[in-house]
C-alpha cells in the first residue's frame, strides 16, 4: 500500500510586525525606506509597522499595472480561466477566514460579529465576480442595410481604486473583483488608518495565480499617492468610496486626463416608520440600522422619522434597547459595539453632539465618550440617540460617521417623504410599514441608490450599491459594475457582395 505524501506549504502568518508594498508581484520596502505604525483602535496600541509608498513607489506600481495590461496575459485569459482564478481567491480566504476576521479586527476595532460578516461577504463578492463574468457580454445590434453591428466588453485599462477605513476588506474586494474579472489591472491605494488587510489580499491574489503586475497594493497617504494616481495619464480610471469632500476633489482633478470615474461617497440616511409597523421589528431593525459598526457606514440609518402616533412607545422601546447594547472586548460574541476608529474620529463625534446640545437638542441616551474596561486607552463613544431637532442643525445635515442617531416626529406620508429627501445625500433609506402600497408608493419617491423595506440589511453580493445625489455615482457589488470598468467597442462590418461607394465617383 503506497501513501501520499502531502507537501506542506508553509504560509506566512497574516499577523506580522512588518507589511510591504506589493508591486509587480513582490514584497517591497518603499523605496526611502519610510514607514507608518497601524494601531489596534480598541487598545490605542500598535499593532505593526507599513512599508509608505512614495511617489516613485506609485510611479513603479502603474508601471506594472500598465505593462501586465497594455502587454500581459491576464486580460487574454479565456473568461473561464480568469473566473477559475478568482474563484481560487475566494477558496483561499476561506482556508484563511478566522485570520483575515482576526486581522480586521485588529486594525479597526470593529465587534468580531461585524468583521466576521463582512469578511465572508468579500469571499462572497469574489464568487459572485467569478460566476458574473461568464455570462458577461456584448450585443448584436439591429442595423438597416447589410451591415452587421456587434458590440464587445472591453477592460478599461489601468484602474486606480482607492478605499477607506470602515470596511478595509470588503471595500477592497468590491473593487478588486469586478476589475479583476473584466481583465483590468489595479492599483489599489489603502486607508492609512486600516491598510492591513488589503496587503494581505493582494498576497492572496498573486498565491491564487493573479499574474504579476496586475494587483498591487501601496498604502501610503491619500493626498501624496491618491493624488498622484488620480492625475497620471496612464492611469484609466479612478474608483474612489470614502467621503463627499474629498469624492468632489478627485473628480475635478481626474477630469483633466478625463478618466473614468466612479464615487462612493458619504451619506445621511433616512429611516422612516410609520404608524402601522411591526414595533418591535423596526426598532430592532433601526437599532442595527444606525449602531451596526459603530454607525461607521456610509448608509448608517441616521436619521430617524416616526409616526407621531406611535413616536413615545418607539423612543421609550428604542432607547431601552440602544441601553442594552454592550461596548467591550472586539473579540467577544458578546460585544455590539465596537471601537471608533481613532482620536479624532472620536473628537468629530463628540464635536457633533456638543453642538447639538448647543443647538437646543436633547440627549435621550450616550451623549459621550465611553469608558471600557480593560480598554481604557483606546477610542469609544457610547450609542447616542438626540430627539427635539430639526432640519436647520448640523447634527441633522451632516454625516457624523459614529454611532449617533437623531430622532423626530412626522404626521403624514407626505411630510416623511419631504423630510427623509431634505438632504444633499442620497444613499441609503429605510421604510418600516405592515401596507404594501404605501411601502412602494415611498420607495419609488425617495431619492436615494438603496431603499431598505421592513428590513436591516443594506446589501448582498447581487444587489447595487451606491448613491444618488452627492453620495456619488456608478454602482458597485452587482452585475452592472462589470459595465464601468468595461469600454463598448461597436464593430460595424458591411456583408454586401457589391462593393461600397459613398461618394459615388
Ligand atoms: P476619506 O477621508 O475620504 O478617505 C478615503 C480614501 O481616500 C483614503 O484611502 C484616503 O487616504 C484617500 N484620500 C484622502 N485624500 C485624498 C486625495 N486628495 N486624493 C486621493 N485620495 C485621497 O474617507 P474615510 O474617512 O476613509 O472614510 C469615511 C467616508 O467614506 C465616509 O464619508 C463614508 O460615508 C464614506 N464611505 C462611503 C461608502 C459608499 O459605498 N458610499 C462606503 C464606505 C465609506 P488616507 O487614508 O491616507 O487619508
């Protein structure tokens, strides 16, 4: 009886003290040899040095990308082959899951029930991507004459993807995949405050038969390597989620090279329940909708309307729930809320909820920095829910980014609409209703990318994700995302047997 001997492939620990830039397929220091620390954002504690891209370092990584594209095999690869790739990706992360969750962890501070979610929807994005892109295709146009017109599905190029520090991995897969899929090769430009686990993907990628050149990933500050990739002219697209200032700045600076450009940016969203809800559904539902990720999203349900007829019980129910929420040790099953990304997201929160006590608000539960034990050193808000505000302070038009919602009355269906589209963003919403007229009759009025019906969930790989208004444009996580990191290209070509002259000379 013979037995097989298994090789053992010894895979470097995902937890290190050292991460590098991965350019052209290598591990490399920058190249004057700077560093930045990334710290643990529930203890305040260091977890470990970054290599900090320099513009030369970003000059060399669109190099590899434009190479690996203009010239490399990864765009000819038949579409089975590339989806098989990334279809290995997703396999990878799945071995590696606990360490990906424990890393995302450490570098954002987030409760472990979070970071395990978005960790198993980024391998689910990869899958999506690697089923989506075989039934992605061109057309055959209808045209007069004997001519035949066919379109193809052409990768864009070299895309610049530049992600921020509320979701490092899923962000980064929401990016990386559909490019990857199409063919395109990516520089991907980190948050500095979360950069750990996008190193780590881009590893991932190359083990899993990405060719070289055609992932890399330089973290490294955004106003020195984001500007640097949203001007260079070989750089043939920009796909930017983080916030609207900063979403307005890439969009001006990337329109003298006219790249392509897509934007996820901040958001305000509305939650509205109404008269005839499931109570207790939707207070449970906004609870999650607002203190999920310690109301760190960009479609955080932060504004909250309600029924003037129901408005005491949901308040008195909703704030004794928000008072249960349990702020502790990440790691723990236990624990809702985790850390605030550091201190000066902190002081932002805090900032805010000052100037709504200012303004004459009411600060029905939290309303400041919160003390964890055994956490003492690290950055925490308690869950804050404001009441008696209106649509003239800051705390109601702003996006805070923390976990703090403000709370107000309506009458009619007609006012909830007005009030939920009295703001310059458009991202998420969320309906509560038991009348499934009403609900649709609203979703269709409400002016944002995603409307939440009776439901705490804002996406699933499938669904598009992105905004109306000032929360951006394109739509990323589902089907239509392949078109934007696509060009169409129509190929005409006559069939007559008689051959043409236009001019007729
Ligand atoms: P941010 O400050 O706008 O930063 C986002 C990314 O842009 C980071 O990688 C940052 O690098 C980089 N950057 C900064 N300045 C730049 C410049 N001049 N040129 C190019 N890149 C530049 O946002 P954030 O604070 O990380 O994230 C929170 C924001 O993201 C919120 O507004 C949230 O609503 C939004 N968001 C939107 C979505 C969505 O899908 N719509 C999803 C998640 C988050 P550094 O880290 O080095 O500064």
């Amino acid at each position: 009886m013979s037995t097989v001997q298994e090789t053992k492939v010894e895979k470097p620990e995902m937890k290190r003290k050292f991460y590098h830039l991965i350019i052209n397929g290598e591990k490399l220091e920058s190249s004057n040899g700077t560093t930045f620390k990334t710290y643990n954002p529930a203890t305040g504690e260091v977890i470990a040095e970054v290599a900090k891209a320099s513009k030369e370092d970003t000059e060399k990584a669109i190099q590899a990308a434009r190479q690996a594209f203009d010239y490399g095999k990864w765009k000819k690869y038949p579409v089975n082959k590339r989806s098989r790739t990334i279809n290995k990706i997703a396999a990878i992360m799945r071995a590696r899951f606990n360490e990906l969750v424990e890393l995302e962890i450490l570098d954002t501070g987030k409760s472990l029930h979070a970071a395990q979610g978005q960790v198993m929807q980024a391998i689910e994005d990869f899958e999506f991507y690697a089923s989506a892109i075989v039934g992605h295709r061109g057309a055959v146009n209808s045209v007069p004459g004997q001519f035949q017109n066919y379109t193809e599905k052409e990768p864009v190029g070299v895309c610049a993807q530049i992600i921020p520090w509320n979701y490092p991995l899923m962000m980064a897969a929401w990016k990386i995949a559909p490019a990857l899929a199409v063919g395109c090769s990516v520089i991907v430009k980190p948050a500095s405050l979360t950069p750990l686990t996008a190193i780590i993907l881009g590893e991932i990628c190359l083990e899993a038969g990405v060719p070289e050149g055609v992932v890399n990933v330089i973290p490294g500050s955004g106003s020195e390597v984001g500007n640097y990739l949203v001007e260079h002219k070989q750089v043939d697209k920009v796909a930017f989620t983080g916030s609207t200032p900063i979403g307005k700045n890439i969009m001006e600076r990337a329109s003298q090279t006219l790249k392509r450009v897509t934007l996820e940016l901040g958001g305000k969203s509305p939650n509205i329940v109404f008269e005839d809800a499931d109570l207790d559904a939707a207070v449970d539902g906004s609870l999650f909708g607002i203190f999920y990720n310690t109301g760190q999203s960009c479609e955080a349900r932060s504004r909250l309307y309600v029924h003037e007829n129901i408005y005491d019980e949901f308040v008195r129910k909703f704030v004794e729930k928000t008072k249960k929420l349990t702020l502790g040790d990440p790691f723990d099953k236990g624990t809702h809320i985790g850390a605030v990304i550091d201190q000066n997201q902190l002081d932002v929160i805090d900032g805010y909820v000052k100037s709504a006590v200012q303004d004459g608000a009411d600060i029905l539960t939290g309303g400041k920095v919160a003390q964890v034990k055994g956490f003492e050193n690290g950055f925490w808000y308690e869950p804050t829910v404001i009441a008696n505000v209106n649509h003239q302070m800051k705390v109601v038009n702003e996006e805070i980014f923390g976990p703090v919602v403000v709370i107000m009355k309506f009458t009619d269906e007609k006012e909830a609409i007005k009030l939920a589209n009295d703001t310059e963003f458009g991202l998420g919403s969320a309906l509560w209703t038991k009348d499934g007229a009403r609900a649709t009759r609203v979703a269709n009025q409400i002016q944002a990318g995603i409307v939440m019906v009776n439901c705490p969930f804002s996406a699933f790989p499938g669904t598009p994700f992105g905004g109306y208004k000032q929360s951006g444009f394109g739509r990323e996580l589902c089907i239509e995302t392949l078109d934007l990191y696509t060009e169409t290209k129509s190929i005409i070509s006559y069939y007559g047997s008689r051959p043409l002259n236009p001019f007729g000379l």
